[in-house]
C-alpha cells in the first residue's frame, strides 16, 4: 500500500493544482500530525479553505481528483477525509450554518449546509494541524473560546448512544466508539484534543471501572484487530450512554 506521506504529498499537490487561485489554504490534521498514526487503519484528515463558497462548479472540478485517488490507491479508498470550505464559512460558522463540501469514509463527495458540528474538525486544524499550502490557519481564524466549542463537542457526545446502535456485529465501530468517548471526555475536562491512541491511555486512568473495555478497544484499533473478532457491543452500549450522559452533566 502507498506510504502515507507519499499519498499526503500527492493528494495535497493535486488539491494545490486542480483548485489553483481558488485555494486559500490547505492544512493536514488528527492522527496524522498526532503522531499516532496507523498506516493500515487511520484516516487522512485535511482541511481546505476557498476564496469563495464551494458550488456545482467546485464538485465536478475536483471530482476526477478524488475519483483518482481510489483507483491508483485503492487501499486509500475509503480513508481520505477532506472539508471544503470558504473563508467566509470558516469564521462565521460559529454562528450560523455554510456551504460546505466533504469527502470522507462511507460518505461521498457532496455539497451540503456544514453546521457548527464542523467546528470539531477546524478547531483541530488550526490549533494542532500543519500547513500544506497558503498561511497558517490561526491568522486566518481566531481561536475558537471553550464557550463555544464545548457545547458542540457535548451535542456530538450526546448523539453517539443512537449512533452507537449501527456498531452491532461491528467491533471496528465498537472499538471507535470507545476512542472517540474517551477524545470527547479529554477535550471537556482537560481542554485539548488528542489522538485516540493517548485519550484511551488517558482513560484508563480516568474511567478506571471501564479500563478493561478501553483497553480492549485500543488493541484492536491499533494492534491489527479484525471484523471477524469477537466484538462487545453490549459493554460498548453502556459505555457510550454511561460517557455521554457524564458530558452532558458537565454543561
């Protein structure tokens, strides 16, 4: 499979090529700059910021782009993840939703109203990401106040004991869901974001009476478990409505 710096490099420079005066700026994130990146599993996050809001026009234009990707690197199909969005959405989304367009794993290219959930992903970017192309994120957007931030991150939390329902017969999606929860709780009690790989040590310590569970779900994500595995949903379900419902408490 190709390395992931080598599919960094050229996925940046056909964002760069094909989008030209149109980019403002291009900016890789999560695992990937955490340095708890797993090459046969971890997602490719970036974030690309436009002069103008992304339309029809932009969706044909850097379809061929994406398309590319999944037929040269076909072990890359499914695990490139890629915001779109203008500057003018990018400073104003904490107060109103915007045009976005957005790749990502199980999820097309498509244009769509990108809500403040998003903010997640540009807090990311801007305060732990590196710059691909154009300036650094933080001249371009000020930093986003926990005041803000905190209640999205509790609204996604609130939202994963539904989501949580699909991860049946899944332990993939059961080890992820026990991940992220542990993120969650990191971001509200600690204040900053970290990879899934140091929030599920960190919630060993924290969560103590769930420490065998996390544990279980960081060998699998990052010592090559496989969906033929025996998953453990039921612990998972009350794990996620337990975490969920100690974030919401926190607000």
């Amino acid at each position: 499979m190709t390395p992931p710096d080598l599919l960094l490099h050229e996925l940046s420079e056909a964002i760069v090529t094909t989008l030209g005066n149109q980019l403002v700026g291009l900016y890789v994130h999560g695992s990937y700059v955490a340095g708890d990146f797993e090459p046969a599993r971890s997602d490719l996050d970036l974030l690309a910021v436009l002069h103008r809001h992304p339309d029809p026009a932009s969706l044909e234009l850097v379809r061929p782009l994406h398309a590319g990707v999944a037929v040269e690197h076909p072990g890359w199909a499914d695990r490139i993840e890629v915001d779109y969005l203008s500057l003018t959405t990018l400073r104003t989304l904490t107060e109103r939703p915007g045009p976005m367009m957005r790749i990502s794993p199980g999820e097309p290219l498509h244009l769509f109203e990108g809500t403040r959930h998003y903010l997640i992903n540009i807090v990311s970017a801007r305060e732990d990401g590196q710059t691909l192309h154009g300036p650094a994120l933080a001249s371009l957007l000020p930093r986003v106040p926990a005041a803000v931030l905190f209640p999205v991150v509790r609204e996604h939390v609130a939202s994963w004991p539904e989501w949580v329902q699909d991860a049946r017969g899944r332990p993939g999606a059961q080890a992820y869901a026990v991940l992220t929860l542990c993120r969650a709780l990191h971001l509200l009690e600690v204040g900053d974001q970290v990879s899934k790989r140091q929030a599920g040590s960190w919630g060993l310590a924290r969560l103590p009476e769930w420490a065998d569970l996390i544990a279980w779900a960081s060998e699998w994500w990052y010592h090559g478990g496989t969906e033929a595995d025996p998953g453990r949903f039921a612990e998972v379900e009350t794990f996620v409505r337990a975490v969920s419902g100690e974030s919401r408490e926190q607000s």
